[in-house]
C-alpha cells in the first residue's frame, strides 16, 4: 500500500512523499491434488497440478514444493504392501545425490527460459518426473510454501509405474540326469534380485551336444549408440536441431528428450559441478513410432552465447544419452541501450558533454558508438572503449535531442533520446533604442528584444551617457528631467542569465526652451547725449539664441545678434532705463531694468588711441577707448583694436585611432586618425603634423621616442589636418603589419611654434597564419589517427581554430576541427593513403593552409566480399569465379573456397594460390577457382573467403547442385547381423528336431 500526505490553505496545496508499507505474508491456502497424473514409463511418470486459490504474498510465490510417497510391489510376497515415503522434490530444483527412498527426489527447471519464474494465482503447472522405480506404485501430493508457511494437497491414490528388465539373475547350476536311454541336464537358478515386474517365464534350448540357454526376464533391454544432435540453421535466438535414433535401439523408443544447457553461467558465478548437472528438458518427443529423423527448434536463446544440448531416447529398458554437442548463437544487435548522459560545461553555453554507458545486452562483439543529434548522426563514429563526447557545435539557449547508437556485426540499436537546453550566452547583437517623442525635459525610447537565440532577456537598462535612465524588463521607458537643447548618449544593454550586451549609443539632443538667468545689462554713460549698454548671454539658453531685443524706456531701440549697443541722440541729464530680452525658437527672457542719467554737458571730438604690442603673451583681441572728462563730464572716444603677438599653442588632445580595412586586401591594416583643434591655439593653426612612434613603446623618462612624420598639410582656420590618403577630418595611415602596436600622435603649428598631443595607442587586426608545418602523427590506427599540430611560426593574430583536412586531387575533405594543437581522427578507411594537412584561422576570413603529409593508415580484416558465380558446373565439380571484397583493407594474400555438404553438417576447404609480384601478394580484381571430388546429384553451399595480413572476411552462401550420371550396379547383400527375435524360432524348431 502507499501513502502519501497532502496538506492545503488557501494558497494552495502540498503533496509529501510517498510512503510504501507492505503487509506481511500469510500461508497460502486451498491447493489441489495434483491431476491428470499419467504413467510414461518404467521410470518416469507426467503430472499436472494448480496453484493454491488463496495466496496473501503480492509478488508471487517463493518455491513450490512437490511431495510423493511411494508404495512398492514386487513379485515377492514378502515386500507387498510395504509403504515408505519416497521423497520431495521442489519448483525449480536440481536432481539431489541421495537414493531414490531415502534423500529428496528434486526435478529439473519445470519452467522454459522464456517463462517467469514465479507462477501466477490459478496457473496450471505440470511436469514429467523421471529416476522413478520400475513397476512401483506412488502416492503423490503437491506442497506450496512462501515465507510465512506452507499449504499441503491431499493425497493422490496410489500410481504403479511400467514394468522393466529384470535385474540380478541368479548363477545358473546344471547336473547330469540319466534316466532311461539317453542323457539328461538339470538346470536350477535362483530368482532375480530385482524382478522390476512378474516374471512370465524361462526359456532353455539345445542344439545337437551343445546346449543354449536363454531366460526371457528382460522384456527388453538397453539401447546404445544414440547420435548426438546435428545443428540445421542457427540465429541469435534460437537453433533448429535434427537427431537420429540410435544405432542399437535394443526395442521400440518409447520417448525421445532433447537436453539443454549453457556454458556462460560458470562466468556468472556457477561452478563447473552445477553448471555440469544444469541441463533442462527442451522438449520431449512420445511415441516416436519408426521415424528416421527429428527435429526441433529451440528459442529463448541468448545471442552470441554457448549452449551445448544432447539427446536422451528412452525403451522400456532405460535410456542412452548422446555427447553433448557445442553451439555458439550468432551475434544480434546490443539491447537494454541506456539514453545518453548530457551536462552543461560550465561558462561554455556553446558545449555539452554527452556521456553514455554500454549496453546491459551487448549480444556480440561491439564494433562502435555514433551519436545522434536531433536524429542526424555525427558523420564519425567511436571504438568501444570512448563512452564520452564534447559536442563543440551547438548554439547557445537551445534544446537539442541526443542518442546513442551502438553496433555489432549483426546490426544496431539506438537508444532513447535525451533532451538537453544548452545554457545561456550574452545577446549577440543589441538593437540601439528608438527614440520617439522629445521634448525640453524628456524623451520616450522604446526597443525590440535582442535578434536571435541566445537566452530569456531577464534585465534592460537604458543608459543615458552611461549612467542607468532605467531598468526592467518592459520594452519602452520615458527618461525625464533633462537639460533643454542637450546633447545625450543614448544607449540599450540587454542581459541575460549569460552575461550582458550593448547596443552602439545614438546621439539625442532635447527640445529648446525658453532662455531663462538673463542678468540685467551694464550701463555706462559716456557723454551728455550717449549711454553705452553691454549685456551678457543668458546663463542658461535653452537653446539657440537668435537675437537680442532692447528696449529704453519701452521703446525698442535695438535687436540683432551683438551683446553691446551704444545709444546716441540722448538729452542731456535726463535718466533711461534699459531693459533686454533674449530670444529662441521657444520664447523670450527679459531682464530686470537697468537705469543710467546722461550728464550735463560733456567734450566732444575724442579720437581712438593708437596701439603698438610690446611682448609675446596669449593672443587675444583687446579693444582700448579714451575718455576724457571735465568737470562737467566726459567723452569717450571711439574704440581701437589690437591683437597680441602668438606664442605656441598649448592643449592639444592625442588624435583618436579608428581600425579601418585595407581597401585591397580586406585586412584590417590601415588607421584613421582624427583629433580636436588644441585647446589653446595662441594665434593661428598653420597645419598639423601626425607621428608614427616606429618603437611601439613611450619613453616614460621623457626622451623622444624614434618617430616618422606621417601627414602634413596647412589648413588654416580647419580643425584637422590630412596626408596621404586624407579627408579634411583626419588622416589614412597604412600599417603594413598585423596584430602589432601602433603608436601615434599629432602636432599643431602655428607661427610661433608648435604644440604636440600625447601619443595615442592601437593595434592592427589580424591577418593568416605564416610558417604552417606539417602535421605529425602519435598514434595510427586503421580507422583512426592521433595528429600533432604545430603552432605557425608567424600567426599574425591569435589563432582561434585548427582543421585537419585531407586532399584528394582538388578536393579538400575535413576530418576535423577545433582548438586544440592535438586532435583525433575519425572516420579513416584501412590500408589507405591520405595527403593531410592543417589550416590555422585567426579570425572568420585569416585562414591558410599548410604543407601536407602522408598518413597510410594499417590493414584491417578485409570486408564485404560478394558471393561466388557457378561458371561451369559437373557431376564431381565445380568452377567458380568471384570478385575481390568492396573493402580489401590491406593486400589480399589468398582466397578460399569453403564447402558446406548440405543435409551432412561436414566441411571442406581448398585453398587457391595468390599472385606473387614484388614480394608482396596483389589482388586481382576477378579471381576464379574450381572444386573436385564431389557427389553427383548432390547439394552444395559454396563461399569465399578473402585473407590478408590482419583477418579475413567471408561472402553469402551460394547454392549449387552438382548434374547427375548414371546408377552404378548394385553390389551383392551380405547379413551380418540377425536380431533375436526373427532367430529365435529357427533355433528353436531346428534343436526340437534334433532331440
């Protein structure tokens, strides 16, 4: 019984464990007495009984058990009606060593091997007990027992088995009688020891002087020269065997028993005693009558295993048992072929391990593994000892189906499949987001999950010049409280239980706003009938100022672009206000008033200063007035312009460095720099100038490094320079070397000097491997090799894969791939020369290839020979011919005819000589041989078998029957024996005539 607990809340409900109990036995109760009990012999009796109708055990019995007792009658008086228990036998047992009466008779397996072993309630069981006595009755009853009791049947009334040959006649005494003419002969003997019947009489003859006597106490006797059995056809399962009577059946064959037995149980733990007395009865064949011949097939064999069987043929007397005869079944496909075994490899989502055990079953010889996934076999297969594989060739976040297929000789059997989901990977691209609506202070930005199959996105993050906006996993977000008129870097990261992936950033620049922190403007009186009025931007814009609009006393008396305005046509000591607004596309900002009172009077007629540069300093426009004032005010005069003498300029940023490929040869070769003006120009930019640091290293101690001048070129007022293969943004640099440093730098002249950016640092891509060598080979086999590679001597890159491949004209073949400097090669044929070489890749399209070398793989037994053709046929021979085997495997060193008597089980071979040329034995193609010395009108089976060095292989058998001649004369009958009974009656009238 089973039990299990389940617990429920409103939440929902949980389920324990399952709890088995089993209830105890009890004795089993109701069985029968045994039934249809029929007498098969002297020595044997067949009876049939059922199981008891109560049984409390679930799974079955644990023994059944027979008993009998027995009561013997003889032809003595004085042993009739004597009763003695003659022993116990049980379901299954094996015939015990004590004496028939006084130990237990056990019978042999009752249960054929494709039967269970218990039997079920309510199932008839039979048997056939031998090693009985003669003309003895038994009483029998069946007893059943399991492991709480025993149940008993009652008695069966008694059984009196068949009459048998006397045993122990007593010594023969004579003494002479003369009565009357003549002479006379008185015979006495004893009676037998074991009468085994009622002896019907003596019988005594005499013949001339010599007197014969024979005594009929043997009804009949023991047969002799019983033949063993003689195999037909044999399968994996089952073998069909024919037996003849024997030789001297000494009387009428009362049954026929065909006996069984394995010899691979001494392997499983049995001892050659048991295994030795382990026979069972196959089958029994009653009343034969006269047949000449029989046969039987005997099924539930295993595969690939020895079984030995001999016949037993039984007469009224006893029995004779044939020699045991050896029989191996053929081999079958393997069984009980487990599912692979499939696990993760871990930080490797592009790798499973799939293992896998041997069949329970083998049934033969195993050839090979293959695996199969999602139903398509790998193209190579494994020896028998490899139960593991590291499949390198699956995709991330995938559910693939595995299976293993192992093979013998006879065929194979693929095993359940086995799913497995390969683990996560990061996402292999990442869309950038779209961006929708922006305004000033927001934007809306939505995205598609990542494109192919990598893994459950489990996060986004929205990153806003690196810095997360958001995070979840909805597909769309609004990002708020940004800057008006801002440029952003917007950026989308997709990640999965694998890792993370970005997405290149888009550029956003928010919506304008209305300018905002206009500071009042600056008033400065410069006469009796002028004010000068400067205002600065406002602090924050908000977006692209388009003019400036002020106001005196409300009247709009300027708008433009300038942040000066200088106001004429003034009244004298009168006070203004000045109020300016600032615009943009949005709106407008005004700022607070500013007042300012013209003088009274003031001069007039000031003229602008003269200015003359002293020294060198930062270059910079400066703008110089005079004023000049009385007591009653001042004038200014007009403003005067002057620029300061250059100096070298200063801040310049090391160039950027951006991979380009090579326009020629696709290989990532070439640089394109571009930098940003220097931070400080101090006068004007003459040109540009771009170092290429030929060292690939920076002095730290501050020498200069070895360099070369790439580019240079004026381009006053841009804010790049270009050379060679140049754009007005930057400059073309080829390399010419792959997956080296690079180190460059750029310089800004002007007229004074010049300004030099730090050194920037790249590197080249990669490019083909240089300097392949040959492989070489650790171990060869003739279907597999072990190849060696060698790094190249210039792998211009890191190198990422190795192929094994081999050529064959212009055809290049893979055996196989990966990353490792050792690899196994699977697949090869035998005997075969291949031209092998590698080919080492350091990026998707740097591959080359190597010099090649010679792999000439090892013989191997040859295989799939065809069957011989008759080509001309006789009474006494037979001329064949036949081709080469599909798969030599080797050189063929002979051939060889195989005969198959049919109808006789004998065999034949005749050997047919090899071609000699150069030492070593050549195949031909068509070969052709004959066999002599056989019977006309006689069946055949005929086969060739090709040899070489390691083995060799044999075709089908092809049928042939040789032509007929003509009868040859019979030869003259000669008897050499005659049975007694046909003699005895002559004997008999000739000694009464005598007498």
């Amino acid at each position: 019984y089973i039990y299990e607990l389940a617990a429920s809340t409103g939440g929902g409900t949980s389920v324990s464990d399952r709890y088995v109990v089993h209830t105890p036995a009890s004795c089993p109760a109701g069985i029968p007495p045994p039934h249809n009990v029929t007498v098969a012999g002297a020595r044997s009796l067949f009876l049939a009984w059922s199981s008891p109708g109560v049984q409390e055990e679930d799974g079955g019995w644990e023994r059944m058990r027979g008993e009998c007792g027995c009561q013997q009658r003889t032809g003595a008086p004085e042993k009739t009606g004597d009763d003695k228990e003659c022993g116990k036998w049980s379901l299954p047992g094996r015939r015990p060593a004590g004496p028939l009466g006084v130990g237990p008779l056990a019978l042999p397996d009752l249960l054929p091997p494709s039967s269970p072993s218990p039997p079920s309630r309510g199932v008839v069981q039979e048997v056939s007990v031998y090693g009985l006595q003669p003309y003895t009755e038994y009483s029998l009853r069946v007893e059943a027992v399991n492991s709480a009791g025993d149940v008993s049947s009652e008695w069966r009334p008694a059984t009196r088995t068949l009459e048998a040959s006397p045993a122990g006649a007593g010594a023969l005494a004579a003494e002479d009688r003369e009565q009357g003419p003549g002479s006379g002969l008185l015979e006495c003997w004893d009676p037998p020891h074991t009468p085994n019947g009622v002896i019907t009489g003596r019988l005594g003859l005499a013949i001339g002087v010599v007197l014969m006597l024979a005594f009929a106490e043997h009804p009949s006797s023991g047969q002799y020269g019983q033949p063993p059995p003689r195999p037909l056809s044999i399968g994996p399962n089952q073998v069909s065997l024919t037996w003849d009577p024997p030789s001297e059946p000494n009387g009428p064959i009362e049954e026929y028993a065909l006996l069984g037995r394995s010899l691979e149980d001494e392997a499983r733990g049995r001892s050659n005693d048991e295994d030795l007395n382990n026979e069972k009865v196959l089958f029994t064949q009653d009343h034969p009558g006269d047949a000449i011949s029989f046969s039987y097939t005997a099924g539930g064999l295993r595969p690939w295993t020895r079984y030995q069987f001999s016949v037993r043929s039984h007469n009224r007397a006893g029995h004779a048992l044939s020699t045991w005869v050896t029989v191996t079944t053929k081999q079958a496909p393997p069984s009980g072929l487990a599912p692979p075994t499939v696990t993760h490899i871990a930080e490797r989502p592009r790798e499973l391990l799939v293992s896998w055990a041997p069949p329970l079953q083998s049934n033969g010889v195993l050839l090979s593994y293959r695996v199969q996934r999602d139903n398509v076999s790998f193209p190579f297969s494994f020896d028998p000892a490899v139960t593991r594989h590291n499949d390198e060739d699956v995709a991330p976040f995938t559910t693939y189906s595995y299976a293993v297929t192992a093979c013998t000789s006879e065929g194979c059997v693929t095993s359940p499949p086995t799913h497995a989901t390969t683990l996560e990977a990061p996402p292999t691209t990442v869309v950038p987001p779209a961006v929708g609506q922006v305004t000033a202070q927001s934007l809306t930005a939505s995205w598609d999950a990542p494109p192919g199959h990598s893994g459950r996105v489990t996060e986004y993050a929205l990153q806003l010049d690196g810095q997360d906006a958001y995070r979840g996993r909805a597909l769309s977000s609004v990002v708020s409280e940004l800057r008006p008129h801002t440029s952003y870097q917007l950026a989308l990261l997709a990640c999965t239980s694998g890792g993370c992936t970005s997405s290149t950033a888009v550029t956003i620049v928010t919506g304008e706003a209305p300018p905002t922190g206009l500071q009042p403007p600056t008033v400065k009186v410069t006469g009796p009938e002028s004010v000068e009025v400067s205002w600065s931007p406002p602090e924050q814009p908000n977006g692209i100022v388009t003019g400036y609009e002020l106001r005196r006393d409300g009247e709009v008396v300027y708008v433009g672009p300038e942040t000066r305005y200088h106001d004429f046509t003034l009244l004298p000591n009168v006070g203004y206000s000045y109020v300016v607004a600032a615009n943009n596309s949005q709106g407008a900002a005004s700022s607070v008033a500013a007042v300012a009172k013209t003088h009274s009077s003031a001069p007039s007629g000031v003229g602008p200063p003269t200015l003359q540069p002293l020294g060198p300093s930062q270059v910079n426009e400066y703008e110089v007035r005079v004023e000049a004032c009385t007591a009653l005010g001042c004038s200014s005069s007009d403003w005067a312009s002057i620029l300061t003498p250059e100096s070298p300029p200063a801040g310049q940023t090391a160039p950027l460095l951006d991979l380009q490929p090579d326009t020629n040869t696709g290989l990532h070769t070439t640089f394109l720099l571009t930098w940003s003006p220097p931070a400080h120009p101090n006068g004007v930019i003459l040109h540009y100038e771009v170092y290429r640091n030929l060292e690939h290293t920076i002095d730290t101690r501050g020498g200069a490094p070895r360099a070369r001048q790439l580019a240079a070129r004026a381009n006053r007022g841009a804010h790049s320079a270009a050379a060679a293969k140049a754009t007005n943004d930057g400059a073309l640099v080829q390399s010419g070397s792959f997956q080296k440093p690079f180190v460059a730098m750029v310089r800004a002249v002007n007229s004074a000097g010049h300004s030099a950016s730090p050194w920037a640092n790249g590197r080249t891509g990669p490019a083909p491997p240089e300097g392949i060598a040959p492989p070489t080979f650790q171990r060869i086999q003739a279907t597999w090799a072990v190849v060696d590679i060698l790094p190249p001597r210039r792998p211009n890159g890191i190198v990422s894969l190795y192929r094994v491949f081999s050529q064959d004209n212009n055809t290049y073949i893979l055996l196989s791939e990966g990353t490792s400097q050792q690899q196994t090669l699977h697949g090869l044929s035998p005997y075969t020369l291949y031209w092998v070489g590698v080919q080492a890749c350091t990026c998707y399209q740097c591959c080359r290839r190597g010099p090649l070398s010679q792999l000439l793989t090892p013989p191997a037994p040859p295989a799939r020979q065809s069957p011989p053709r008759p080509r001309t046929l006789a009474s006494r021979s037979v001329h064949l011919e036949w081709d080469a085997p599909l798969a030599p495997n080797g050189v063929i060193e002979r051939d060889q005819i195989e005969t198959c008597f049919f109808g006789n089980g004998g065999w034949g071979s005749s050997f047919l000589p090899y071609r000699e040329q150069g030492g070593r034995a050549q195949a031909v193609m068509c070969r052709d041989g004959g066999v002599a010395g056989l019977l006309p009108h006689f069946s055949y089976k005929l086969r060739v078998a090709s040899f070489n060095s390691m083995g060799s292989t044999a075709s089908n058998w092809t049928d042939v029957t040789t032509h007929g001649e003509a009868p040859l004369s019979p030869s003259p009958c000669v008897v050499t024996s005659v049975q007694l009974e046909a003699v005895l009656p002559m004997l008999l009238n000739e000694a009464t005539r005598s007498l």
